[in-house]
C-alpha cells in the first residue's frame, strides 16, 4: 500500500484543523496539513507490522520498588479454634481452612468436593449466567491426583484438592477461553497462565471457567448478563462477574479476579465476598488478557480474609514472563493490632453515601473504633479528570487490531458492551495529551505517597469512587469485604494499603472481619431452582 492509499481527505484534515484553532486560510495550515498527512502514514505503517497482542508498552508505570530485598513467602493458618463437622449442605460455603481440614482428615475426599461443586455448578451455573466452560474430566482428574497425594502422605499446602474458578481471561491450555466476548468466543489457547500454572502446582483444582464483562467491562457477555445471587434480578458488577457470583454462591472453593478499574472490588461489594487487589506487580499476568498494561492486577475472590492470604500465598512472586513482577515478601500470620493502627476515612465518599446505607457505613467505622483504631478523616489529593483517559487509551491500544474490523461491532449487537464506541473514539486522544496524562499520574504517585505516610490505610465504602481511580493509577493494594446488608443485599467496604503491604492489609480486614462476621451469611439459592 503506498502513501498516496493513507491520505486523509483534506475536510477531515480541516477538522483537525480546527482542533488546534488553524483555519484553512491560516498561514500555518499548509506545513500542519502536510505534517498531518505524513503521520497518517507512519501510524498506518504500524498496523501493517505484525505485533503479537502479548507484547506490552514501553511507557509504563512501576510503584516504587519495595524498600526490603526480603522476598520471603510464607503461609499458614492463624490459629483458630477447632470446629464441629458442617453438615452437607453447608460445605459448599465453608472457607479453605474449613476445606483444608476436611481433606486432611478424611471427612470429604478431593474427588467428593470436586463432585459437590460440579453438581452446584449444574444446579446454578446457567441461571445465575456464571460459567462459561466447564472442564470437568480434567477437574476429576486432577481431583484423584490430589487425592492419591495427600494419601501418600505428599501434601502441598493449603489448596491441595480445593476447587477453585478462573475469570475467563486467563489462558487454560486446550481449554476455551473466551474474554466473555463474541470474536473470541471460539478461542483455545495452547499454554497456561501463570496463575493458572501455580494454583495446579498448589494443587487446586480447575472446575470452571467463570464469566466476565465483555473484554473485562460490566456484567454482561456473549450468553447475557451475570446475576447476584442475593438479587437474581440484577447484575453482579464487572468484570470479574461470575467470579463473584460463583464465590458468593458457593459454586467453587475460591475464585480468581482482574483488575484494571474496579473489577475485583465493585463485584466484591456487590457479591458479598472478599476480594483482594495486590500491589501492582505482585501477581503475574503472563497467560491473561491485557486491558490495560501498566494498570492491570490479578486477585483472589474468597469467602473470607484468610482465604484470600492463602490464594495469594500461591499465586505472588516474580514471573520473567511479567516484566513488571517484582521480589516481594509475604508473611501470614500476621498480627494487626488495631489499639496502634491509624485508619484514614475518605470523608467526600462517606458523605456521598445513599441515605438507605448510612447507617451500614457508620457501624463499620464504629465498629474499628471499637477495636481500637485511630479512626479519622482525610482527603485525597486533587487530580485532572482526564488522567481516566489512561484507562480507555491503552484498552483502544491493546484492541487495536481489533477496532480496525468489522467484527468490532459484534461487542455491541450480541455482547451489551460499549467497548466499539470507546475504542474508535480513544483513537482520536492525541497522543501528546496521553503523555501529559502520564505525567500527572506521576505527580498523582508522589502526592498519594505523601498522604498514605500519615495512615495504615484509608477505608471507603463500597469499592469507592475517587479512591477506586487513586489506587488503581497508583497501584496500590486494596481488600474489599462484607460490612453489612441493606434489604437483603450486601454492601462491602475497601481498605486501601501501603504498597507491597498485603500482610498488613489483610490482618486489618481480618481484625474487622472477625469483629463483625458479616462474611458468615450465605444467599437463598433457592429461587433459583
């Protein structure tokens, strides 16, 4: 294709035109047209070189590195009383350390728990819109190999024999993997996530690939919209839908989310369950579809806290597929003393919550004042509203391909999504404005950095709304958990921490957590049968 094929019509370069206030008749216009023109077909030439979809930016964002080299991971159960047997019907929603004991001590066997979950996943999956594919020949099999393990005394930890559902975004080799999108629907990887690869390695047991938004927007996918188990009637949030659902309605042991903006801790809130968003860098994201490069986490969806420093025990660490992976310790137990912890409230969101909620909100942070925490007010630094362009420019960026087909449009006619609008319109975010956007994120960093000084961590309810854009432009740890219901739906609330402090950030939620047991109430599926 020759130059002469990129040239745009001289009424679309007027336009542009007008976009840097240049009229045609302006002296200035005729070296701008021709500048506009030549780089028309520079950035053509980029679409005509093949680039595998894996490859990420070279501008990019990177926290702070840790300030210890030790990278130590380490992870057991805090002690806790021992419990009674549960009955049968309330295995499905026990937590792992539950689980854990059972296998161990021969009250339910891998494959049995494997059975129970595949038989729940047959009672609610497709009225709740949660699964997307289920492998479950390689589920029972992999469920006898942990079963014969552990009966040769070879246990590997905590997960042996637990099964567990990823988000339809991570690569399961021979498996469909779909992004919960019509052109993708079709897909089969040939390898593994990372994730993927250490959960089997932990011995934890694949039994379903679970919806998502699609290409990790929303609620809704190719099959249709993804439904609360507390409230079939309305969505569970996005993208990572069907993890929450699933997890909430005792479909898998525990669940793996992502998160670019919201998708671990909005499905969390809304679900009831607890969602942990590591550091940015902690988990690997070689196998996982890319929305966005230098934003995009991987996270445990649990039942409990505990269940979260369990997953993320086995899921963190560096991977030299993930340049962004970095060496960082993890340690649990780990004791939080809440007599000594300074707890930030971001006061603009907690002002900002529905009347009906109000009180939900106000007993949680009455609830850690009880426990002992200094609990009080902050703000979060000021920034522009078009650093959220971050967001959209590098999801257009990693869709490019895509964009410039038809298949696109399938998104919005068989998908509910509005992904082909937001694609062709980032394409026309100059690029110098991106940059500048980057910048301000930079100052953005310092100037959080400077306010999480003064605090162990900020809380806001549900997955917040400033703070949800702050912590993931930063790349800050969040943990979302239950704090209460209203009307019988659940609403949670989200500690944020300090970078690569996940151990502490946990023992807080934990802390809260056994304060309130919020996490213990299960929804009535039976509506559903």
């Amino acid at each position: 294709m020759g130059e002469s094929d990129h040239r745009l019509d001289p009424e679309i370069v007027e336009a542009f035109g007008k976009l840097q206030d240049l009229d045609a008749d302006d002296a200035r216009f005729e070296a701008f047209a021709k500048l506009v023109q030549s780089y028309r077909s520079d950035v053509e030439s980029l679409h005509e070189n093949a680039l595998d979809y894996a490859v990420p930016s070279a501008l990019n964002y990177f926290p702070p590195p840790p300030d210890t080299s030790d990278a130590d991971l380490s992870f057991a159960f805090s002690d806790e009383a021992a419990s009674s047997v549960p009955a049968e019907e309330e295995i499905p929603f026990q937590p792992i350390r539950v689980l854990s004991r059972l296998i161990e001590t021969g009250e339910i066997s891998p494959v049995e728990l494997t059975r129970l979950y595949l038989e729940r996943l047959d009672r609610f999956g497709d009225a709740l819109h949660c699964v997307v594919t289920r492998p479950d020949e390689l589920a029972l099999e992999h469920a006898r190999r942990a079963e014969e393990e552990i009966g040769r005394g070879e246990p590997r930890g905590p997960l042996h024999g637990i099964p567990w559902g990823a988000k339809d975004l991570l690569a399961t080799a021979g498996i469909r993997t779909t992004w919960g999108a019509t052109p993708f629907r079709e897909q089969v990887p040939d390898h593994d996530a990372a994730v993927v690869e250490r959960l089997r390695e932990a011995g934890a047991v694949l039994v379903a690939k679970l919806s998502m938004g699609s290409l990790a927007s929303g609620a809704h996918w190719f099959e249709g919209m993804t439904r609360n188990p507390w409230d079939p009637e309305s969505g569970s949030s996005g993208s990572s839908a069907g993890s929450g659902a699933a997890t909430a309605a005792g479909l898998v042991g525990f669940s793996i989310g992502t998160e670019t903006h919201g998708s671990i801790t909005s499905p969390s809130h809304t679900c009831g369950v607890t969602g942990l968003r590591p550091t940015f860098g902690r988990v690997s994201r070689f196998g996982a579809m890319a929305l966005g490069y230098s934003l995009d986490k991987i996270g445990p969806m649990c039942r409990c806290v505990e269940d979260c420093a369990a997953v993320f025990a086995s899921i963190v660490g560096v991977d030299p597929r993930d340049k962004a992976t970095v060496a960082a310790g993890f340690k649990w137990p780990m004791e939080a003393r809440p007599e000594v912890l300074r707890i930030g409230y971001v006061t603009n969101e907690f002002d900002d919550v529905d009347s009906d909620e109000r009180s939900v909100y106000e007993g949680a942070l009455e609830t850690l004042r009880d426990l002992g925490c200094v609990v009080q007010p902050v703000e979060l630094p000021a920034f522009p509203s078009g650093l959220k362009m971050t967001v959209w420019v590098e999801a257009a960026a990693a869709f490019g391909d895509l964009t410039r087909t038809d298949a696109l449009d399938k998104l919005t006619e068989h998908d509910n999504s509005s992904w082909a609008a937001t694609f062709r319109a980032a394409q026309t975010i100059p690029a110098p404005a991106y940059v500048r956007a980057q910048r301000f994120r930079a100052k953005l960093a310092e100037d959080f950095a400077t306010t999480m000084r003064d605090w162990d961590a900020l809380v806001v309810p549900g997955p917040g709304k400033g703070s949800m854009t702050v912590g993931n432009l930063t790349g800050h740890p969040a943990l979302t958990l239950p704090c209460g219901f209203v009307e019988g739906t659940p609403r949670g609330m989200t500690f944020i921490g300090q970078h690569y402090e996940e151990s502490e950030l946990l023992a807080i939620g934990l802390a809260y957590e056994q304060a309130t047991e919020w996490y213990r109430r299960n929804p009535d599926l039976s509506r559903l049968e």
